[in-house]
C-alpha cells in the first residue's frame, strides 16, 4: 500500500482551519507545527509541503483573513452620500468581525497585524473606506486628513467589535453602541457646514 498524500486541498483546508481556530484561541508560541499536524490529523511533513512550514500557514490564514474583510466591504455600493457610505462600510466590517470571529482575532488580536497606516494595496480592506473618505473631502463633507480620519474610524470600530466579541454587550446594547458612537465619530470629522444635520440623522443600517 502505497503512503497516504500529505499536499492535496483537503490536507490544507483541514491544516489552515485547525490554524485559524489555534492562532484565535491560544498564544503563538504554543502553535507549533506539531500541534498545527496533530490537531488537522496529518504529519508535520505536510505544513513544510503545503506551506514551507509554520510562518507560510500563517500567512496563509492572514492573506485569507485580509481578502475576506476586503470582500465584504468591497461589496457595499457607492452612493452620492459619502456619510451614508461610511456607515455602511462600517457596518460590513462589523458583520464580518461577527461572522467570522476566528479570522478577525487572527487579523486583529496581535498574532498577525493589519496596520491600516501602510501602503494601501488593490485588495487592502482600508481601500474602501480610503475612497469614501476622499469623496467626502472632495464634497466638502469632512475636513481633515484622509489617513488620520481614516484611523479615527478604525480605532473606532476595532474597539467596538473587539468588545462585542468578547460578550461585553447583550444583542441590543452592542446595536445601540455600535450606531451612536459610529455616527459620532463620523460626526466629529465633518465641515460645520453639515454638523448640525448630520446630529439630526441616522446611520445606514
């Protein structure tokens, strides 16, 4: 009988979920390439074949962390309110922090980093809410810098999710929290010229 294969899709899938479900949940020193092929029920030769080893299924898990919450905020449609669509993109990061819990810690919770501050890439998940931000600079909707606004509002809704996750709020308090402090901190960053309006609206849902 010849040896079971070690580098097919099902092998890999099983490796990146085990790795997903360890680097959210335990500290990266104790995710070893051995624990990583015991728990997928697999040898370690098969990280080295199917990744290069340890630091390549890391990356593995992070790029595919990085192209799910570009996917999803990619998705939100442009509008002629700049405001509306910042709202709406972060309510598609929230929805995805929510849905996809594992992936965000990953992205997030210090194993692997995504520094919004950086080269912005095709893919990068910040393009989105870049391009909403310079729209509404352009329309003299915000005042300030496109970077520093852009941080604000991740700061923002990374401490929002982060504590949602973490079962800080029930059902409706996080939704509550979640629309006030949004609008607020979008609120912040806007021309007087549409500060007293904007306290008069909502957020889009």
């Amino acid at each position: 009988m010849g040896r079971p294969r070690t580098n097919d899709e099902t092998v890999k899938e099983r490796l990146v979920a085990c790795a997903i479900e360890m680097l959210a949940t335990r500290p990266r020193e104790s995710v070893t390439v051995r624990a990583l092929a015991a728990a997928a029920g697999t040898s370690t030769t098969a990280v080295y074949s199917l990744f290069g080893g340890k630091d390549g299924l890391i990356g593995e898990v992070r790029n595919r962390a990085v192209a799910g919450l570009f996917q999803e905020v990619a998705a939100v449609p442009t509008s002629a309110d700049p405001l509306a669509d910042l709202c709406a993109l972060a309510a598609a990061y929230r929805r995805w922090g929510r849905e996809h819990s594992h992936l965000y810690a990953v992205l997030f919770g210090g194993v692997q980093s995504f520094d919004p501050s950086g080269a912005v890439g095709a893919s990068d998940p910040v393009r989105p809410l870049l391009a909403a931000i310079d729209r509404g600079l352009a329309e003299s909707v915000l005042a300030g810098e496109a970077t520093s606004i852009a941080l604000s509002v991740w700061v923002t809704l990374h401490g929002l999710v982060t504590l949602e996750l973490a079962g800080a709020f029930d059902a409706a308090t996080a939704e509550a929290t979640f629309r006030s402090t949004i609008h607020a901190a979008l609120r912040g960053w806007t021309t007087p010229a549409v500060f007293s309006g904007l306290r008069r609206t909502e957020p889009a849902r």
